[in-house]
C-alpha cells in the first residue's frame, strides 16, 4: 500500500537503497527467497517501539515478502481514563492519524474511551500505532503480540527495548525458547543501565552481559545501540546519530542496515565500555533535574552542576577504561541531550519539585522505568569498595574512588538511603571543599586509575 505515515517516511528509502541494504543483510544472515528476515522488538518502551517502528517504515512496508517486524509487549496494562481523553485529542489534532484510524475502522474505540465506556490497553493502542510512555508522537501502526514465545522463538534480530531492570528476567524466560536453536540470533540492546556485582571481585554487569548469561547466545551476537537521542524526536526525523557497538562480523552490516538520512549510526568494537557509559549519564541527569528545579532554572547554577558532574564522570571514567579520552566525546553528548530533555532528568525535577516522591518507586506512569535510580546504586556500590582504593590528593591516604566522587555520594543518599532531600545537592555543589572540575580532571590524569576488573576484563584489555 502507498501512501505514509505519521513521520513522513514514504516507500522505502532514497533511491531504493533500502532494498539493496535489506538484501545485503539477508544474505549475511543466510536468508533463502520466500523466507523472510523476522525482526521482534522485546519490550515497548518510547524508544523500543521507535525504533521497531523506524524499521517498519524502512523495510516492514514495501518489502513485506523480505521483512517482518513485530514487538512484544506484556498484556493487560490499562490506558487510563485521562491518558484516553489526551489521546483522544491528539488522534483528532492529526488529520494523517484520524484518516488512518477510520480507514481501519478503529476510530470509534477511542471516542468511547473518551466517554469511559470504554477501556483501552497498552498493546491495543501499540497496534494502532500509540506509545502509551509518548502519547503525543504518533507512529506507524505496529504488529503486536502478547505471547513472548510466539514473538521472538524464529526471530533472526531481536531488538532489546526493556529497562536494563528487567533485561534478565524476560531474556532468561526467551533463553527456554531458543534452547533447540541451531542458529543464533542477532541481538542489538538498547537499554542504558548496569548491575553491579561485587562477588568474587566488583565489577559492573551491563545489559549485553545479561543477555549472554541467560540465553547462551554469545556475546559475538550480541550488541549495543545507544547515542545522544530524544525518542519522540527520532520519529519525527530530526538529525541524530548513533553508534552500534559490537563484533565486526554485526556491527559494520548493521550499522549500514539501520543508517537513515536523518538518522546517522557509526559503529565500534568497544562494547562494553560504551554500554556503561551510557547507563552513567543517567545518574547525573536526575541531579540536574533536580538543580534546576530548586534554582528556578537558574542558567549559572546549572552551568556549575555540569561542570561538576562532567569532571566526576571524567574522572570515573578513567576507571573504566584504559583510553578514556576516546570516550569522551559520545559520553559528553549523550549526556548533553539527556539532561536537556531525558527522563531522568524530568525525574528528577519532579522530586525536588514534590510532584513525585520515592516511594512511588521508580517505574512511572507515562515514562516508564527511571533508570538513573538503579545505576547510583549500581555505581555507589562498585565505587566504595576498598579493594579498588585510590590516593587521596590531599590526605595521601588510600580512599575508595566514591570519597572523590561527592554528586555520586549524594544522589546516593537522597535516592537510595533517603537519609537526605533533594535540596541536598545544591549544598553538594556549594560546598567550598569541592575541588575545582579541572583539579578532578588533572587528578585523574596523573594517577594510574584504571581498574579493567570492575569490566570484568583481564588487566589490559579494553575490548569486549
């Protein structure tokens, strides 16, 4: 069918590279004629079902007898009463979307849901093409289904849009499913948070490590795709890019499989690295929310919290990697764009705000899962272990790395300990100890921090 959707993505890419792309990477995956590439996304998320979507409309649509995209999502989640009249308005603000919705004789369930004669469900709406974590972007319709083996028991590429939080739980149920596989799949995780793990050694357990763990499949199969990107923005096609971190053998083809004009993907062989960057950024983002929130958005306070938190994940990062300079440049962007206008960040704005508290947990309504709040803790407790201990530049005395990392410690204290509140971070950032950001930076620079064990890696090996 002709024609496009809400994005205005329309058959195919430019030119007809998309089918070129498309068949490369069938024939890399063994693809015969007739069998089509079967691609399930895990989870449904904001940027889980737009990314499944940007797939539909590249491939899903024009090339059907080629490709085949489909996303799982739970069952049962109800859209409630307000989300439904807030749909509403958005379906009838769209004529693209209300066209659409008629033509597939699915209008009237939303006027009724309006009404409350009606309930709606997560995975109905999916189908239609409604993120119930972003109402207000409308996607492609999607193919849905609620039987997590029926979604991924053939799949060739499987897509990980689930919180780094429940990212083991579901992988090992699908590990059951493929236990008869001959072939494994390919699998790109999009999920931005870590565990930490302190027995027999501390180290930090990424999603990519998860997944290998419960299903066998090797991590050669298994990759990373993060970069600094607003979902909602995503679809509407404003520039982004991205990296695919990886194996050669799956990152270069699917680097240029998932390359759109308007959405640039790099790759590099750096996986783990790169994955724990990206839950890093988290932490710090809720402590911006919360600064801005408690200054009236004040551009000079925030400027100091970015130059204090930028120095601290520097100074981690040296930790972590033997070439930390590398990183920096993904890591600063990601986290540019995520305390601008990520949900951490929105989190912690809320808190210090009061509009949300703790004990709310932290899976919210119309979000999703805040993982920010999982990854201190993750960090806090790697980086207080006495056994990975640095010089202290002052008192020449042996620390555990946290005791130089002062925002970590209270983002700790409000979120996890909840021995202090939220304006404890502007006292954080106005304590006249605080080193100067250049003295952390130079600090870690001179010293020889890097630790490869909290990776789990061998001394001297960076790669995954």
């Amino acid at each position: 069918m002709g024609g496009s959707y809400t994005n205005g993505v329309g058959g195919g890419a430019a030119n007809g590279a998309a089918e070129g792309k498309l068949d490369e990477l069938r024939r890399l995956l063994g693809k015969a004629e007739g069998d089509p590439l079967r691609i399930a996304g895990v989870g449904a998320g904001a940027w889980g079902s737009v990314f499944c979507a940007l797939l539909q409309d590249a491939y899903g649509r024009d090339y059907r007898d080629k490709a085949q995209v489909r996303v799982w999502r739970r069952p049962g989640r109800t859209v409630d009463r307000a989300t439904a009249e807030h749909l509403f308005e958005v379906i009838n603000s769209r004529e693209d979307v209300l066209r659409r919705l008629i033509r597939r004789c699915a209008y009237l369930k939303y006027v009724e849901a309006r009404l409350g004669d009606r309930t709606l469900y997560a995975d109905e709406i999916l189908r239609d093409g409604f993120c119930l974590n972003m109402i207000d972007t409308p996607l492609c319709p999607l193919k849905v289904v609620t039987n997590l083996q029926e979604a991924v028991w053939d799949a060739d590429i499987v897509i990980n849009g689930l919180p780094s939080t429940e990212t083991r739980e579901v992988f090992g149920e699908i590990g059951r499913y493929w236990k008869e596989r001959i072939n494994p799949p390919v699998i790109i995780s999009l999920a931005k948070g870590v565990e930490a793990s302190l027995d027999p050694v501390p180290r930090i357990i990424t999603p990519t490590q998860m997944i290998t763990d419960a299903t066998g499949v090797p991590l050669e199969n298994v990759l990373y795709l993060g970069g600094p990107n607003i979902a909602s923005e995503i679809y509407n096609k404003e520039y982004a890019n991205a990296r695919i971190c990886g194996a050669d053998k799956w990152r270069k083809p699917l680097s240029k499989f998932l390359r759109q004009p308007h959405f640039i993907v790099w790759d590099n062989s750096d996986l783990i690295t790169h994955e724990v960057m990206g839950g890093l950024k988290n932490i710090y983002a809720i402590g911006a929310g919360m600064v801005a929130a408690l200054t009236n958005e004040s551009a000079t306070s925030k400027s100091v919290y970015f130059s204090l938190c930028t120095s601290e994940m520097i100074y981690i990062t040296h930790l972590l990697a033997e070439e930390p300079e590398k990183l920096s440049g993904p890591l600063l962007a990601d986290t540019y764009v995520t305390l601008l206008k990520g949900r951490n960040a929105w989190y912690g704005h809320k808190l210090a705000k009061g509009e949300l508290t703790l004990e709310m947990g932290d899976s919210i309504k119309g979000k999703g899962t805040i993982q920010g709040v999982s990854a201190v803790n993750a960090f806090y407790e790697l980086l207080s272990q006495g056994s990975l201990s640095v010089m202290h530049p002052e008192t020449k005395k042996h620390v555990a790395p946290v005791e130089l990392c002062p925002i970590l410690k209270t983002l700790y204290k409000i979120l996890i300990k909840r021995d202090l509140g939220t304006n404890s971070i502007l006292q954080a950032i106005r304590d006249e100890s605080m080193y100067d950001p250049r003295e952390r930076i130079e600090m870690a620079q001179r010293q020889s921090l890097y630790r490869p064990s909290l990776l789990g890696l061998p001394k001297g090996d960076t790669k995954s």
